[in-house]
C-alpha cells in the first residue's frame, strides 16, 4: 500500500527575494523580478534582461573559507534545502539518517566554473585551473554538498532534465517515500547560469525575449506578443517526509503530495510536442486518484515562448475538455522568468502556498489575447479562489516532461 507523503518545509532563492514567504507576497502583488543585465560581455548579445538574484549573502550559509569550494548553484542549493530544514523542524538525532535522502538536481550545472577554468587554462596555463573546478561543475555536487552539511545518509539523486528537472527530482523523491524506501527527502533544483555564454547560445537559438527596453514586460507568457523566454536563476526545495513520519515528531504540515507524472516527447530536441505533456497531466491526475473536474489551479510551465505556451494550452484542452475553461492557469514566469532547472522548485513552492492560502496567482502582462491560447490564464492580478488539488507542470528540452498533482491537507 502506497504511503501518504506530505511537504513539512521549503526554501527559495529567486529574483523575487531570498525566502518563500517573501517570494510569495511578491507573487501575490504581481512584481516582476526582472531586471536589466548590464555586466561586460552582454553588449553584442541581443538580449540584456535577466531575473538576477540580489541580496544573497552565502555567509549566511557558510563558512568563509568554504566559498571557493562552491560553484553558485551550489550555494544555492544549499541555501534553499537549510531554509526548508529549519522550517521542518526535523532534527537528525530524531531519525534514521539512512533514511533521510537528497534528491536536487540542475539543468546546468557549475557552467560559471567551467567558464572561469578554460579562461584560466588559455590565459595562464594548466597549473591554474582549479583543483576544485571538477567536484565544483557537476550537476550532482548540489545533493552531495546538502548530504554533507545535513547528515542525510539515504538515497541520493541528480536529475538532469532541463526544465522539468525541479519537478522530475519532487516526484521521483515522492515515489521513493511512498513506497517505503525513505522517510524523508530535500527535493528540488538549483540553477546558476547567467552568463554571456549562456545568454549567446539561448539567443543564437532564438529562443529569448528580446524586449530590452521594458524588462519588466519582457516575460509574458500566453500574451500573443510573447517572444521568448527570460532567463533567471536560484534555487527551490522541498522537504518531502512521510505522513505518519511527519504526525509522530509533531511537524506543521504544508501540503500533501499524491501524484506525479513523468513523459518524454520522443519527438525533438527544442519543439515540444503537445501529446507528451497531455499523458504526463493524465498520470498525475490518475495515480492520484481524483476527477478531472477537481483540479482548480495549474502552475503552466508557461515560458512566454510562441510554440511552448501554444503546446501547453492545447494539452491541457485535451486533458480536461470542457472543464479547461473553468479551472485557472497562470505562469509565475511572468514574474520570476524561468529558473531552469529550479523552475519546478519554485513553482511547486507557489503552488503549495496557493493551496493553502485560496489565493491564485496571476499571470502578468497578459494584455493581447492569442486565439491559440483561449484559457484562463488569471491576467494581471492574483485571484481569491478555492483549490483544493493543484497542478503543476515543468517540461524541458529533449521532450522531458514532468507534472506533480498536489492536495490541500486537512486534519
């Protein structure tokens, strides 16, 4: 038998602040995160708008002289899993740390180190590349820096699946709880990818806004003069524990967790495909147990780009029917841009806070309705609403598609 699994904390960084209750109040006012990126190196790149995380002190979370060993989606990371820890209140002496696992994962990784040791390489030699580069750039370092600095012992997990990596890495730490392999899991993403580089490979593709002049509009996903996606970076995470794991130490309960679907396109490197998303919606919705007609809310995966919001909707029509013009959909990407690798973290963090508080949070910029994209998308202004099961949808490059179906916990 399947066992209840439930969200006992979270922490966030993004460009929208540096912890879940201020990120939500932000998203609540419909505030955008996005800013002019005006570095070196951005002058002949067409795009120059970023969602940029300020006001990060890594002090906070280490030791001085740990800095150098930590590429900043490590930082992050860790940053992210310590907040949602403290608040979980979850005190390793009280469990069996082989039963406490990390699930955290990148779409990236340390790109920022890989940049800086192949400069230091071409100017200046071998001798200079860092001894730190190789356990600083991989995509795995962000669970095991977490599983150091925690104790947590159990299993350990880097999913590296573009954008639906945030969500891939929730759902697969809920199915290893549900079945009885751990009693609790931090579970999210973390990213750290804004760079000239970076930057130069999204634009050559095409694939980002350009609307350099007016940042805060440049993200408007849904809006027909949507062109493109907003890079952004940070982290989300989850502490995911088992029900009657979280009743037993007393744990302040957040939300419930009951489904998760996982899908690939098959289909193409960059274009999605609509069918993909559908079956991943589907397996949620069914190993969840619940009606169509019970979902109230979608967290769209929403990019602003003109092929992926057009694809999202569509799959969504096709899974809900009719009843896709009662529920409500919004992107947050409208205000935090997209975290990659974190955007699942972060947006199931909203998602739980939507649940709880009745509250929906909006879409902004949507201003020009797109006849291709004819739900409701909550323009402009977050919305009191019941919701009590919520979706929400992270699908990344390669045709990865992931969706986790969340509940409203009730004594």
């Amino acid at each position: 038998m399947k066992r209840r699994v439930v969200v006992t904390g979270y922490g966030a960084i993004s460009p929208l602040g540096n912890d879940p209750e201020i990120i939500w109040e932000n998203i609540k006012l419909g505030k955008s995160g996005i800013k002019e990126v005006n570095f070196s190196g951005y002058k002949e790149i067409s795009t120059k708008i970023g969602g940029l995380i300020e006001h990060f002190n890594p002090e906070d979370y280490f030791d001085k002289k740990e800095l150098g060993k930590y590429d900043l989606f490590i930082q992050y990371a860790y940053a992210a899993a310590k907040q949602a820890l403290e608040q979980s209140k979850l005190m390793i002496t009280e469990s069996d740390p082989n039963r406490l696992g990390v699930y955290i994962g990148s779409g990236i990784g340390g790109i920022n180190t890989t940049l800086e040791n192949h400069r230091s390489l071409l100017e200046k030699g071998p001798r200079k590349v860092s001894p730190f580069m190789v356990p600083m750039m991989i995509s795995n370092m962000a669970s095991g820096i977490v599983s150091i600095k925690t104790g947590f012992k159990g299993p350990s997990f880097s999913p590296v699946s573009a954008c639906a990596t945030g969500n891939q890495a929730i759902g697969e730490a809920y199915l290893n709880i549900a079945h009885g392999y751990s009693d609790a899991i931090l579970a999210g993403g973390a990213e750290a990818s804004v760079n000239p580089l970076a930057y130069s490979g999204f634009s050559r593709m095409r694939a980002m806004s350009t609307n350099n002049e007016f940042p805060e509009k440049a993200s408007r996903p849904f809006d027909s003069l949507r062109d493109g996606f907003v890079m952004s970076e940070g982290s989300g995470v989850l502490l995911l524990e088992e029900y009657e794991h979280a009743k037993k130490r007393g744990a302040t309960i957040l939300g419930e967790i009951i489904g998760y679907g996982s899908t690939t396109d098959a289909h193409h490197m960059t274009s999605p495909d609509y069918h993909g998303a559908e079956r991943a919606m589907k397996l949620a919705l069914d190993m969840g147990g619940i009606k169509r007609t019970e979902i109230h809310y979608i967290n769209a995966h929403g990019t602003s780009t003109p092929e992926g919001d057009k694809s999202e909707t569509k799959a969504i029509k096709n899974v809900f029917g009719s009843h896709a013009y009662k529920l409500k959909v919004s992107s947050t990407k409208s205000m935090t841009g997209h975290l990659f690798g974190a955007a699942g973290g972060l947006e199931a963090i909203i998602t739980l806070k939507s649940i709880k508080e009745d509250i929906i949070p909006p879409t902004i910029n949507y201003e020009n309705p797109d006849p291709e994209c004819d739900l409701d998308y909550v323009p402009n202004r977050s919305i009191k609403a019941e919701v009590n099961y919520a979706l929400s949808n992270g699908f990344g490059f390669g045709g990865h598609n992931a969706v986790l179906l969340f509940k409203k916990y009730l004594e």
